[in-house]
C-alpha cells in the first residue's frame, strides 16, 4: 500500500469490469486525466494455474505530482481497488499485453484505449534495437507493396493508423527516400539498360 504522503504524477489501478459503475469510462473522461486503459485481462492464471478475475488495468497521468489520498478518491468512486504510484509509464503499458511476459497469455495491443490524449509516444524513447526494427519492418513493407513513391509509403503508415512506424519514418525520412528511389530506379534501368536489346533472341524487334 502507498504511505499517504506520497506524490507522483503517474498512477496505476486495477479495476473490475463486476463491480465498477457501469459508466466507468464516463467518468474517468470527466477527470480530465490522460488515462490508457488494458484490454481485458480475462485470461490470467494465479501461481496455481486457476483463473484470475477479469479486470483492466488503468493508468492515469497528471499533470503533476498528486497525493495518494487524491487518487484514492478517485478509485473509490469506481469502486476500485486502492492505487499503486507509477514510476515507468512504458514498462506499465508493456505489461497491458505482457509483452515482455511470453509465459503470460499475449493481449492485442489493439485493445488498449485512451482517454483524453493519452499517448504512449509522449512517455518514452524507443531503444535502438527498436528503433532498428521498425525500419526494418518499413523496408520489408515497401518491398512487399512495391511502393514507389515516399507519398504512398505516409499514406499508407497514416492509414494504418501504426503510430510507431509514422514515428520512425518521418524522424528517418532520408532513409525512406532514398530506398524507394533506388529501388525505382534499379526497375526502371532494367528495360533502359545499355546493351539490353543486344541480348534479345535472333528476329526479335530491335
């Protein structure tokens, strides 16, 4: 349990979906508060392999650093249980699917909602290898679609509605750029090549 005195920014809660008021969500968008809420965690197992009780995970942002007493009213009124401080936004987002847990059941990433303005990008720096992966996943992408123009290519991350990958793109558009030109230009030489019509078979057009 959290000391009384204690203040943070950041907090997280548990809340379960057979006990809350039915206008939860309502409620919690009335606070103003920047909130990311898991999917529904319906299949977690306790140490013994029996089933947990279905609940959410919910984080809320502040504006700055709040009492334990202040956020525990607001838990009591969605007759949640009492809060815990935060000190990583992302590593508590992470755990909304169990990324970094593979023994854990995985939740889509897609079922996390927001409320307010809550977004994952103003609370953490992607690490290298992240970083570096998602270009990859960009490059393997243009292939696969046979873009050819960078346009395309912002249409459709945007379209996609894949924050991460519109993050990485327009913070590397250099990259992008230049690998969607080679690429067209590596096809288009093909049929403009010097000396590619010397190759052709005896009677063909010349």
């Amino acid at each position: 349990m959290a000391s009384n005195n204690v203040k943070k920014r950041y907090w997280v809660f548990i809340l379960y979906p057979e006990s809350a008021p039915t206008n939860w969500r309502d409620i919690l968008q009335e606070t103003g508060l920047q909130c990311a809420i898991s999917p529904l965690h319906d299949k977690d197992l306790d140490p013994t392999g029996e089933p947990k009780k279905a609940h959410y995970h919910v984080i809320c942002c502040y504006s700055g650093p709040t009492t334990y007493n202040s956020v525990k009213g607001l838990t009591e009124s969605l007759c949640a249980p009492i809060p815990q401080p935060l000190e990583q936004v992302r590593g508590m987002y992470r755990y909304f699917t169990h990324m970094d847990n593979p023994e854990k059941f995985q939740y889509p990433e897609s079922e996390i909602t927001t409320i307010n303005g809550f977004s994952i990008l103003d609370f953490t720096e992607k690490t290298r290898s992240e970083v570096l992966k998602i270009r990859r996943d960009v490059q393997s992408l243009i292939r696969d679609a046979d873009i050819t123009e960078f346009s395309d290519l912002l249409d459709l991350i945007s379209d996609s509605d894949d924050l991460d990958r519109y993050d990485v793109v327009t913070s590397h558009p250099f990259l992008f750029v230049n690998y969607i030109s080679s690429r067209r230009h590596r096809f288009e030489g093909k049929s403009t090549r010097p000396g590619a019509n010397a190759m052709a078979p005896e009677g063909a057009d010349r």
